[in-house]
C-alpha cells in the first residue's frame, strides 16, 4: 500500500519532470520472479527505475537510513520503506554480504522483482567494473530466477558531486532480455561459476550502455582516484 502511494507521490513527478526515456520495457515480467542487475551512475537509479516500471521492483539500502533517530530519521526511514528498499546491516563486509544475498531471495521466493547493483558502488567516473561474484549470482543459482540486464543511462549528469539542485534533462533506461542461469543449478559454491555468471551479466549491461569498461573492482578504482588526488595536491602544495 505505502510502495503505490509512494510511486505515485514520487514516480509519477519524477517521470513528469524528468521525462526518461525507456527501451525494453517488454522484457519486464507480467508476473512472478526476476533480478534486475543495473549499472549504478546515480543515487537516483533507485528510483528512475522503479518509476518506469508497472510492477514493484525491491532494492537494499543502508541500515543507517532505517535506524536514524528523530523525526527526520522516522521520515527517511518512512520514504525508504515507501520506494521498496530494504534495510542491510553494513558493518561488516562478510556479513553485509550475506544479509543482502538472504535479503534477495526472500524477495525473489515472494515472485517478486530484486534489484541489484553486481558492481557493489556507484561508478566513479562513469565507467562500468567489474562485477562482484558474491551477491548476483549466488542469489541468481539460489532461486533460479532469471537475470535481466539493465542499463542506466546519464543518471550521474542530472546530479554530479557537489551540485546542489539537479539538472533537468531527459536519462535514459535500456532493458535488456532475461538471462537463463539454471544450467548452473546447485553450483552456487563453484567460485567459477560464479565468475562466470557475473562476467556474462556485465557484457551484457556493456553492450545496453555502451560504457567504458574496466576489469577492476569500482571500490579499487575509487581508492585509486583518492590517491591520485592527495598526490596532486601534495604536488600543488610542495
């Protein structure tokens, strides 16, 4: 009830101001389970989206955004229960992980549409990583639902670091046809497989969003462009 109040509430300005274009749309089930792995650009993928789609599609969140106290806390937490997230404890990284794979079956054993991230960050600086093995595609092997590629397209153009107000201009979204993993049932503990099934996930958002790719983890990749940021300004101050 709180997920259809929110989607008209927020999806439905969203779509009138934005106005994102949409291809695939035909590729989304009428009924029952399916992950969708995005590319993730934007704070804002999590609700482009869910805002183009009929049916309720579930992400995880941030604990944090559940647990704040105050009445700011109550509200955020009220909104993101309201857009179908999910609450995952992040504290430890092992247990994060496990949290969000327990997460997404549950989610996916109710038929209804998870949706996740396999680069486990926003990208940096609009290139596309490599995907982690751990949450994708042991949730895909675990429930046998189908994995549907999705690309977000210039999401981080309508809000970069920094900027206040967000730009008006039309993102785009690309849905691409389910992938079929069953041959790989009862193999979710080959780490080959794994692997594998995540890297044929990735070509395929590649392929929809046409972005740069990198074989690296986004989180390395971030730490990298840290790094070379305090060298620069040491350099600058030296």
């Amino acid at each position: 009830m709180l997920y259809s109040v929110m989607k008209v509430a927020i999806g439905a300005p969203l779509k009138a101001a934005f106005r994102p274009w949409v291809e695939g749309l035909e590729n989304i089930p009428e009924e029952g389970p399916a992950i969708l792995a995005s590319n993730h650009l934007s704070f804002s993928d999590s609700f482009f989206l869910p805002a183009v789609l009929d049916r309720k599609v579930t992400f995880i969140a941030k604990a944090e955004y559940f647990t704040s106290p105050g009445l700011k806390g109550k509200l955020t937490a009220a909104f993101f229960k309201g857009v179908g997230q999910l609450p995952v404890d992040r504290s430890g990284a092992r247990g994060a992980g496990e949290a969000a794979i327990k997460s997404g079956i549950k989610v996916l054993e109710a038929g209804e549409l998870f949706g996740i991230y396999p680069e486990g960050t926003r990208s940096p600086d609009g290139r596309l990583y490599r995907g982690k093995p751990g949450g994708l595609a042991r949730i895909a092997l675990a429930t046998g639902a189908p994995v549907i590629p999705v690309a977000m397209i210039d999401t981080e153009k309508i809000q970069p670091p920094g900027q206040v107000m967000p730009k008006l201009m039309r993102p785009g979204i690309r849905i691409g046809k389910p992938l079929d993993f069953s041959r790989y049932h009862g193999m979710d503990s080959d780490r080959f497989i794994l692997r594998a099934v995540t890297d044929e996930v990735m070509y395929e958002i590649m392929k929809l969003s046409g972005q740069e790719y990198e074989d690296i983890y986004a989180t390395a990749a971030k730490r990298q462009i840290a790094e070379a940021k305090k060298h620069q300004q040491e350099q600058s101050e030296a």
